[in-house]
C-alpha cells in the first residue's frame, strides 16, 4: 500500500513536471520488452529498426518526448511508406550513420536529416525531395558498409551522406586482439541482452525504483570516472593512451569501402567531420582546462570515459581528431563533398544534449552546414 502511494506520488509529479506519468523509452533496460520491439535482427547488420512502426523517442535531458515513424522498409521517415522506384521527379538524399544519425531524441523534422530534407525542399519546390534516414543507434562502420550496399542503395539515391567515427573507437579495447572487421567486440548476436530475475524486472515497470536506481547509477558512474581520470592524470590508467595504427587503418579502409559503394551507383557522396560537445582538441589532463568545462561538458567527459572503455581521454579525443582527418584526406583525394562540422559547430551546450547528440539547435547547424554542399550538387536537377 505505501509502496504504491509512492509509486503514484513519482507518477504524478513526473506528469506535472512535464516527464510524462510513464517512463520514457531512454529509462527503460536494453532487454525491455518495449525496447526490443523497436528492432528487428537481420542478417547482414545485425538488426534494424521494425518496419511499420510508431514510437515515442527522446532524452534524459529534453521533457518532451519525441514521435518516431519507421516506414515499410525499417528506415526512420516522415511517411510511412517508401517504394524503390523513384518517381521522374523525385531527389532522394541517403544518410548513413548510428545514433547521431538516427536522432530519435527529436521529431523527425527537428533531426538533422529530416530538417535538411525541409532545407532542400523548399530550395527545390517543383522537386519531391526524400530523405532516406538509414541510421542505426549503435551501428559503426562495419556495419554501414552491409546496411548501405545491401538495404539503401536498392533505392537509387541520389546523394549519399556519411556520418560516422566515434562508435568506431569502442572497437579498441586492451589486451583484446583487434579485428578489421570489428568481429572481436561483436561476439554475440546483436541486440542480444541477458535477462535478470522476475523480480526485476517487476521492479522495472516501477518509476520511482527505476529513477532511484539511475540516480545511484549516475553517482556511482561519476565516482568510478573521477578516479579513473585521476589515474589518467598520474599515468596510472588501465586504458589505451593511444589509437593504434592497425584501427586507424581499419576506420579509413571502411569509409573508402563506403565511398565506393555510393559512387558505384552513381550517388554523389559527402563527408562529415564527427562532431563532440568537448573539444577535442584540448588537453583534459590540466586541471584549469577542467576547471573551464561547463556543468554538462564535465558530466559528458565521464560519459566518454563509460561509453568508450578501451581508451583514456586523451586517447579517445586524439582518435576523433585523427578519424576526422582521415575523413577529410579521403573526401579531397576521392573529390566528393566534406563539411567540416567539427570546426563549424561550436562545442557549447545549446548545441548538445550530450557528448555526441545534437539538441534542436545543434541539429539544425548540422542540416545548415551540410545544405550548402547538398545545394551546388543538386542544382544540376533544377
């Protein structure tokens, strides 16, 4: 009985605060039964998002949660059906990439592909622009080059955009042979998530259990990073200082594989610079740089640390300067499009809602940036 006053309690003041009186997709556990049918296995990526879908996206950081709409083919649109002929008039923009792509933090046409497709249509108006949004929430570059040669070129189109680097850095792991495939990090079926007891998972559908386990998540979270940070600083850290040659190489042969792909069916293809609420280019290890870092800029440099566990700080940022270069000799040497985002987007907290995920603002620079190279290709369809 008091359990489930309480249970009411953070129910309702969650619904006044704006949070919703249910938990939002972000809160639930990965083997959730509301999370895994978001996506669907498949045999050459892993897994896609379930065609003919409809759900409420967002982020711990954003109230207001967002609707997402899978179409027929399990690629993220405003419509929801999507035939492979083209229609005479019609430009169809491709975007590749993982959750950065992806961006079911925001409504279809606040994300970064979807407002870029608002930009071209409105620049085109006698033309019927779609945007095919084929990322996927965790996907790297090896598992691109299956979904883009196997699931979106079947649809012929028109420009291709490729948005990828920082996934690729969680392939480096120590004291774990490193595979150009990335196979040594995918060891079992993808989207696989062991299960706990009965009882929590009774306790997962309740939201003050839920909240007050993230709460500790996050504090216990801080604590381990600030350590491991320390560590780093004094030379004691158990993670990689470096990106080893062997997985710059790997990265590099991917995106050229990528590129091929797009140009083999006749796409013009455009580069983008991986872009990070930190920047990369500063030496976290000096406590005054620490000391400068906004409230949301600290909590995102622990993130990294948790979310790319093979790699110190130093380590991770050094490989998205490298990766970012190596993405910028291809486009040049390859002469299709680069947008550098990274030097372009400034690493402040209105553009973010986390390391790597752009707010409302940061999606919209992004779109912005990339319009002008899409715009001097496309006014050849005019």
């Amino acid at each position: 009985m008091g359990f489930g006053a309480i249970e009411l309690t953070t129910r309702t003041v969650s619904w006044l605060s704006g949070k919703g009186f249910t938990l939002s997709l972000h809160e639930l556990e990965p083997y959730a039964k509301k999370v895994e049918k978001l996506y669907q296995w498949h045999p050459f990526t892993g897994i896609t998002f379930t065609p003919n879908n409809i759900f409420q996206g967002g982020h711990p950081s954003q109230k207001e949660r967002s609707l997402i709409v899978v179409d027929n083919h399990s690629f993220l649109s405003n419509v929801p059906f999507l035939e492979y002929q083209k229609s005479p008039n019609e430009i169809r923009i491709a975007t590749i990439g993982a959750s950065t792509t992806a961006s079911i933090n925001l409504s279809y046409d606040e994300n970064w592909p979807g407002y870029l497709g608002t930009l071209v249509q409105n620049a085109l108006p006698a033309k019927k622009i779609r945007v095919i949004n084929a990322g996927v929430p965790g996907f790297d570059t090896a598992q691109s080059i299956g979904n883009l040669a196997l699931r979106v070129i079947p649809f012929s189109p028109d420009v291709v955009i490729i948005y990828h680097a920082y996934n690729d850095l969680k392939a480096i792991r120590k004291n774990v042979t490193f595979e150009p495939d990335y196979s040594h990090i995918h060891t079992k079926p993808y989207g696989f998530h062991k299960k706990p007891n009965f009882v929590i998972r009774v306790l997962d559908h309740s939201m003050f259990y839920v909240r007050l386990r993230q709460q500790y998540r996050d504090y216990n979270q801080q604590v381990q990073k600030v350590e491991e940070l320390k560590n780093e600083r004094q030379g004691k850290s158990n993670r990689l200082n470096e990106i080893p040659q062997q997985a710059r190489e790997a990265f590099e042969q991917h995106i050229r594989t990528l590129v091929s792909i797009a140009k083999a069916q006749g796409a013009y293809v455009i580069l983008s610079s991986f872009v990070t609420l930190n920047n990369p280019k500063l030496d976290y290890s000096n406590p005054e740089v620490f000391k400068q870092l906004s409230k949301l800029q600290k909590g995102e440099l622990y993130a990294l640390m948790h979310f790319t566990p093979g790699l110190t700080v130093k380590a991770i940022f050094e490989g998205i300067n490298s990766y970012n270069e190596i993405l910028r000799k291809i486009a040049f040497q390859e002469k299709i499009g680069w947008v550098d985002n990274a030097s372009l987007i400034p690493h402040e907290d209105k553009y973010f809602v986390d390391r790597v995920h752009f707010s409302r603002e940061g999606a919209a620079r992004m779109a912005n940036n990339l319009f002008q190279e899409v715009w001097e290709q496309l006014q050849q369809f005019q």
